[in-house]
C-alpha cells in the first residue's frame, strides 16, 4: 500500500522549529586551521556522491570539532537525499549512543529523520529496524525530554504532537510487519487520537483489524476503511488511492453486512470523525436475518409455521422429517401459538360441494396443500378465497410438493356459506268477471 499512495511525511513543522533556533543562543564556536575550507566544499557541493566523499574527508581529518553537530546534520540529509534509509538509521544509531550526545537539536532531528527513514522502509534489516523502534519509542514516550531548551513553549506545542504521532505510527507500522495486530491496533489508534489527519494511518488500522478476524473487530476496520476512502483534508491519502480503497470497502461492507444499505451514512461519519464511538457496531447479514426472522414470527406466526415446516420438507431428508414428525399428526396443533393454518383456495372437486380443496399457503398461485374432507363443503368458494383449517398429516410428495391433509368439516373456517336459492316470483292468478 506504501508504494501505491504517496506517503505522508509526518512533523513538517520541526523542520522549521529546528533550522529555525538562533544559532547566536549556542555556545562560542570555533573553526580549526583548515576546516572551514572543507565545510564550505562539503556544504557547496550540489552532487550529493561529492558532498558526502567531502563529508567522510572533513570527519577524517577534523574528527573533534566544535561544528560536529552541523557536520552530522549535513550527513543525515545527504543519505536522505541519496535516499539511502539504512544509511541514515546506521548514522543515526551511532550518534544517539556516543557520549556525549549530540546537542538537544541535532539529537531532536535524528530521532525525526530516523522514525521518518524506517516508516518508509518495505523491508527493514533487523538492525535498522531496531534503530527505528528506539528512535519511535523517543518520539512516543518520551517526547517532552527532547525538547530543546532554546525552542519556545508555543512553538513546542504546536510540533509535539505530530511528533508524537509518528513515533506511535512507526511503532504500529513494526509491529505489522512482525504481525502483532493487537500491538499495532493499539499504536495506531494512539497516533489517530494524537493527530487524526492520516488516511495511510486510518488504512493501515483497518487493515489490522481485519486481519484479527474477530466479528466485533470487522465493524472498526471497516469504519477505518471508510475514513482513509472519504477523508479528503490535509494528511488524506491521494485521489486514486481513495477510490481504490472505496471500491475495496464497498465489496467488505457488501460482504460482511449482507448489502450496501448504510454506507454512505458510514463514510459520511467517519470523514468527519477519525476514530469510530465506542458503542460502534456494524449488524452483520446473518443478525439482520436473524432479526428479520425474529419479526417474521411475531408479525406472521401463521406463515413463519409453515415455512419452517416448508424448509424441512425441502430438505435432503424431506421425506424422513414428514414420517417422523408430520406424519398421523394434528397440525399445527397449537404449534408455535398457532391453532389453524391459513391458506388460500387454487381449485376444488367437485366444483361445488367440494371434498377436496388445493391451497397455497406461501404463495397463493403455488399448490402445496390438498385438504380431503370428511363431509362436503357447502357450495363453492371463488379461487383465493383464504380458508383456515387444521388436519392431520397424511401423505407427502417432494416432487410436485405437496402436503396431503385428513381434515373435519367442523375444523374448516372462512369457507363461504352457499347463496341463498333466487325467490320466483309469485304467479298472478286469473281475475274473474261475472
């Protein structure tokens, strides 16, 4: 993902608040014979292989100087130039550990240029690695003791804490690597609660989290990945990376939530919002179908009944299920609180005076149900007439479906009550005339 989207660089304002202290606040300096002409070839040189052979010449030759600060900081940027990160953690490892250390600026610097130079590094060697943990646990920890004494308060407050973030990055980031997603998690989240301007940040915690696999950890990643896609601000990862991301989300949110309903309402939130509420959770498809079901029921017992049975009978042992539990049996009996199935009328024989009636239940054009009746129903009833009955099981067939039930007359409700035969009119009798 480093290589895709242009990194973030973290603390730009150190560089100002460092190159921006007064060097007449420093102790007297002084120049030894013949160094300054190679400082000023050093310093001027604009190939950056002639700078540093000018460099290693002005350490061989002047390796006490009262300008060893200035001459480490030349160092540091010129391996950054050359874009050589082992180079600038080696150097910066060696400073850190000499006695005495480097003055509280270019020690400030090389902790920053050393977290800076690991974060950027695919596949760091396990000493470089090593050099920029302890570089990133300065930044983390301890990041009021590097404060140089000739930086203001002001301006202390305002770089502090996008120092502060990156050592905490640079720690998620190793830990990653080495696949401690519960060290990472915590390091990133840290660094998001310090300066939450940073979509790589915001991806990179999405992508530990979901990598835990932990249902309850999905919901968080997928609110880090609709962050590092929506948030377009200062530190926000470039254009084509969020749409790539998005596109990513749209296909985790699919699959995790069962559709897309919500997202938008996701991505909106967390541009606004680096880190997710507490109480933050996203239903999975099978609790929103669980849910659904549980509505069903309450809303349709009748229905929610017979499709369960429906189910079974469907099933690969469709035929066992009706023999062992359906079959002789009066349903629903009062099964699941229901005491008459509901079904609507697709024929009858004969058509009037009917001993044998086709419902659908689940789908009123759909035959699954043939009720044989002890006595004929009165008249006929219009097809989709819905009809109430209760029976015993008495037969099955898989395929056409359908459930054959022995039903009482007297168990039957909804039928229409025949039409009353038209009245003739009465005949007029012949009048008589004398």
């Amino acid at each position: 993902m480093l290589e895709r989207f242009k990194r973030v660089l973290f603390g730009i304002a150190v560089v100002v608040l460092i190159t921006g202290t007064v060097a007449g606040q420093a102790p007297q300096k002084n120049w030894k014979p013949g160094e300054y002409e190679l400082y000023q070839a050093a310093n001027g040189a604009t190939d950056m292989n002639v700078k540093l052979k000018k460099l290693d010449e002005w350490r061989d030759k002047f390796k006490e100087s009262d300008y060893a600060d200035v001459r480490q900081q030349l160092y540091l940027a010129t391996y950054q130039a050359l874009n050589r990160p082992e180079d600038i953690l080696r150097f910066g490892a060696q400073l850190l550990s000499e006695t005495p250390k480097p003055n509280a600026v270019t020690y400030l610097k090389t902790v920053y240029m050393m977290a800076s130079a690991i974060l950027g590094m695919p596949n760091p060697s396990a000493d470089a690695a090593a050099a920029g943990e302890k570089a990133a646990h300065l930044l983390a920890d301890n990041i009021d003791s590097l404060k140089p004494a000739e930086v203001k308060e002001d301006a202390w407050a305002q770089t502090k804490p996008s120092l502060q973030a990156l050592g905490h990055t640079v720690l998620g980031k190793l830990a990653m690597d080495r696949k401690d997603n519960d060290t990472a998690e915590k390091e990133f989240t840290e660094s998001l609660r310090i300066d939450p301007k940073n979509g790589q940040v915001s991806y990179w915690l999405g992508s530990v989290d979901r990598a835990q696999k932990s249902v309850d950890k999905q919901s968080a990643a997928l609110y880090h990945f609709a962050r590092a896609a929506s948030y377009d601000g200062p530190g926000a990862l470039n254009p084509q990376g969020r749409k790539e991301i998005h596109a990513y989300l749209e296909k985790a949110y699919s699959g995790f939530h069962g559709d897309l309903s919500g997202l938008p309402e996701l991505l909106a939130q967390a541009k606004t919002s680096a880190l997710p509420p507490a109480d933050f959770k996203i239903a999975t498809g099978q609790e929103i179908a669980i849910r659904k079901e549980e509505e069903f029921r309450k809303t349709n017992p009748v229905l929610a009944l017979w499709m369960s049975i429906r189910k079974e009978l469907l099933g690969p042992d469709g035929m066992g299920y009706f023999d062992q539990h359906m079959k002789g049996a009066e349903l629903p009996g009062g099964a699941g609180g229901v005491s008459k199935f509901k079904g609507k009328v697709i024929s009858q024989k004969p058509a009037a005076g009917a001993k044998e009636v086709v419902l659908g239940i689940a789908n009123a054009d759909t035959p699954e149900v043939t009720l044989k009746l002890d006595a004929p129903l009165p008249g006929k009833a219009p097809v989709g007439t819905e009809i109430e009955f209760e029976g015993v099981a008495s037969s099955f067939t898989p395929d056409p479906f359908m459930v054959t039930f022995d039903v009482e007359k007297a168990h039957v409700s909804g039928w229409p009550a025949p039409a009353p035969p038209a009245r003739r009119p009465a005949k007029k009798g012949k009048a008589h005339h004398r």
